[in-house]
C-alpha cells in the first residue's frame, strides 16, 4: 500500500476510516488537532511525519487507543501534544502484537503514562520500544509505562528523554515479561 500522506485532521480520520495503513503527517506550520477524541488502532499501521529542516508535525492528541490485531505499529517522527487528561498510548482492549514501536517523538502534556494497559486485559505483545523519544509535562497519577496485565515478552527504553511522572515502570502481577531493556537514557523527575 502507498504512503496515505494528510494535509489536515480531517484527512487523517478519513484515512483511518478508510482503513489507510501507511499514513503520513505532511509538513505543517499549524497543528495537527486530533484533541476531540481519541485516535483508534485497531490493524497493523505505521503513522509518520514529514521532518522539515529538523521540525516534526505537531500532532495535537486525546490519546491513542490499541485494541484487537494490532500486529506491527510503527509511529515515528512525529511531535505530540497532549490535552493533560489522558494516556499517550492507552490499551483500550487486548491486543495482539508483534511489535510496537515509537521511535523519534516528542511527547508533551499527557497526564497519566506514555503507555498504559488495565489488568484485566490478556493481551501479547513480543515487543514494545520507546526509542529516541523526548516525553515531559506528566501528572502523578500512573506510572510512565504502567502495565498491569499481559504478556510482553521484550519491552526496551533507548536514548530517551523521560522529565516528571511518577513511577518509571509499574508492573501489576498480572503481568509477565520476558526482558526489560533500559539503555542510553536521561531522566529527570
């Protein structure tokens, strides 16, 4: 499939809508505004900008939901925005996953985790990675990766920039991993 490139948020849920897997954030001097309700992923995506002169597109966002056959998630090069009510990527039901990646982002203003995931989920994830991302603006009410349910059998933190929240990682006993990898980062709070 052909990269899916948008020029506006109306563009980017009609791709999703239209089950659009490859989409792209063209450069903008404006925002992005997604803020009115949450992104939905429900299929394997990759979900990118286009970097101008070092400037990502900013994406202004509620959160990002994950439910069902996720399979591969790439999102990279974006600069995210949050509305201080939520989660940047939230597992709204289980999913089933092959690797998630965010790579290349900042993410600003999101109250609760960059990652989160209830108990009473039974989702399988092989592999989740934050790789070269910039997140600050938390508030203290999870853990920054919050999982309380799941298999996930490699998470990794690399060349991060993680400033304020409250727990780095919180890890319920109803969830299982096989590895955790935190290399190359700098936190502050």
């Amino acid at each position: 499939q052909t990269c899916f490139v948008v020029t506006n948020a109306e563009e980017f849920q009609a791709a999703i809508d239209a089950g659009k897997t490859d989409i792209k954030f063209a450069a903008s001097e404006t925002p992005y505004d997604l803020s009115a309700s949450s992104i939905n992923i429900t299929q394997p995506m990759h979900i990118n900008g286009d970097v101008v002169n070092g400037k990502y597109p900013v994406v202004m966002i509620k959160q990002i939901d994950l439910a069902g056959e996720v399979g591969n998630l790439l999102i990279e090069n974006l600069a995210f925005e949050g509305n201080g009510l939520d989660n940047f990527i939230n597992v709204k039901e289980a999913v089933n996953a092959r690797q998630i990646i965010v790579r290349n982002c900042s993410v600003n203003n999101i109250k609760k985790s960059l990652f989160y995931q209830a108990k009473e989920m039974s989702s399988t994830v092989s592999s989740l990675v934050f790789r070269n991302v910039y997140a600050k603006g938390f508030g203290d009410g999870q853990g920054t990766f919050d999982i309380r349910g799941g298999l996930y059998n490699n998470i990794s933190v690399e060349h991060c920039t993680i400033v304020g929240g409250r727990d780095f990682i919180r890890a319920d006993a109803g969830f299982v991993t096989g590895g955790i990898n935190i290399d190359n980062n700098v936190f502050d709070g």
